[in-house]
C-alpha cells in the first residue's frame, strides 16, 4: 500500500501483550546479557529525559534526513503497545519529532519512540511522560516532503528491526529482540535475576559481618 510517496506494510504480527509485560520486568542491561550482549543499539540513542523507559512491538518508520512526513502518516498505523523506530539518519540539522507528535503517539497508543536522529521540545516531552529516545535535541524543525516507509524494516544504532520484533528501552539505552527468541530471551534474563540476586546476598552478609 502506498500512500503519496510514503509506502506502508501492513503485513506482519504484533507481539502478545502478556509477553510485554514480562519483558517489562527487566532491565535492557539484563536483556541484553541473556541474548550475549547483541542486539543493543548503540550508545549515542539514549533518553531524552531520566526515568524513561518503553516496552513493545516494533513499528518501523523510514525517513528521509530531516524530514517527518512519514513519521506523520505513521499516526494511523499505530497499535497500543506499539513503539516507533525511526530511522532519521542520524541526522542532527532537524528535529523529527517534538511534543506535538509525541502526544500524538501517546494518544493512539504508543508506548514510546526510538529515534536515530534528533528531537526537540525535551522538557514538554518530559513533562507529557512519553518515552523518547533519540540521538540529541535540535530546535530546529523539519520538513514534510517525503518520501518513507513504515511497516518495514530499518536500521538504528547498527541494529536490523523488523515490524514486530520487541524493543526494550531504558536509562541504558535501547535492545532489538525478535519474537521468536522471546521465551529463550525470557528464561535466560530470569537465570540472570536470580543469580545477581543471590550475589547481592552475599554482598549484603559480607557487610553485616563487617557492621559486627
């Protein structure tokens, strides 16, 4: 389906809520030990304001540098639970996305949005409470010309994202996991809780006998 010079794909799953909310229980540092430390997109995608975080399925954007048409249009395809991936190319000249769109998100569902590119208006986006995550901030704003995708894959932070694959973004930063490794990647972190939390102990009865 194409809509203008803007072309989308409706053809692909999202993930199960009662899987997000599973994931939702665990940090990105801790998901991405239980999938050998890949998938994790690259530092310089980070949050915008402290405290943000977002789980949920994948919704794939492409967009020309400095340009949000598509990411406009994607306003229709948005699903709750869903969090935009937008591949903006890095670019720092223009803001893709500002309070506007961010509300906007919010309002359809979304859980949030990772942006590989630049935002503006951090201390609204703050104060609405919609997780953003993005390269750095610009006051500049965008142009609306096209063209883009949505609903196919992209690239952010050297990290492939298909539609419905599960994206996981906190404090650290941001991982990729695809919905078939789901149950491995869940057994794996809940190993790794259990185990930091039994070094934990250790460390708490280390300093009780150091208090004696």
């Amino acid at each position: 389906m194409t809509q203008d010079n803007v072309r989308v794909n409706t053809a692909w799953d999202r993930v199960d809520e009662q899987v997000l909310k599973r994931f939702r229980a665990h940090s990105v540092a801790n998901l991405g030990d239980a999938l050998d430390r890949l998938n994790i997109v690259d530092g310089g995608i980070a949050p915008i304001w402290n405290g943000a975080t977002a789980v949920g399925t994948a919704l794939p954007v492409l967009t020309v540098a400095g340009d949000n048409k598509a990411v406009i249009e994607a306003l229709e395809h948005i699903r709750p639970g869903d969090v935009l991936v937008i591949n903006a190319f890095g670019y720092d000249g223009r803001a893709i996305i500002g309070d506007n769109l961010a509300q906007r998100f919010a309002v359809h569902g979304a859980a949030g949005a990772v942006v590989d590119g630049y935002v503006r208006d951090a201390a609204i986006i703050e104060r609405l409470g919609v997780p953003v995550f993005a390269r750095g901030l610009t006051p500049a704003g965008p142009f609306k010309n096209g063209p883009g995708t949505i609903g196919e894959a992209v690239a952010i932070g050297g990290v492939v994202v298909n539609p419905g694959d599960i994206v996981a973004a906190d404090g650290d930063g941001v991982i990729v996991i695809p919905p078939h490794r789901a149950e491995e990647a869940l057994r794996a972190v809940e190993e790794i809780v259990a185990r930091e939390a039994a070094l934990d102990a250790e460390v708490e009865a280390l300093r009780g006998q150091a208090v004696r």
